[in-house]
C-alpha cells in the first residue's frame, strides 16, 4: 500500500512541476511573439535570404558591375571615379 502511495505522489509532483515549467516557457513565448518583433524576424530573414542570393549569383558570375555601367552613362572614365 505504500508503494502505491510513494508513486502517486511521485507522478502527481512530476505532473505539477511540467505544468509549471511549460505554463512559464508559454508566458515567455507569449511576451516574444508580438507584431515587432515578428515583422523584425521577417525583415532579417527576407535579407538573408536575398544576401545568399547575391552571394550565390556573384560566384556563377551573373552580377553586372553596375558602377561601370553608370560610370560610362555619366560619360565618366571608368577607373577615373
């Protein structure tokens, strides 16, 4: 009979103290989650993502050099700017 008791008790303080744990990790994500910073990890990601993309597109060698080409519309010598 008192082992019986031991456990229960056991598994009633192991319930409690996650319900605890989880109620407070719950509240904190609460607090994170707001429209700043939401809108804040987007924008961060958004310009990752585009980084990765630039770096990507350099190394294949799509990018154009637009300094020259705005360099010889002004009707600069390019590598006099």
């Amino acid at each position: 009979m008192f082992t019986r008791l031991k456990w229960f008790a056991a598994g009633s303080a192991v319930t409690i103290g996650a319900g605890v744990y989880l109620g407070a990790k719950a509240k904190k994500a609460r607090e994170r989650i707001t429209p700043e910073a939401i809108t804040r990890a987007g924008v961060s990601t958004a310009a990752g993502i585009m980084g990765a993309a630039g770096r990507r597109m350099q190394r294949a060698g799509t990018v154009v050099e637009t300094t020259v080409v705005v360099e010889e519309s002004e009707g600069v010598d390019p590598g006099q700017g």
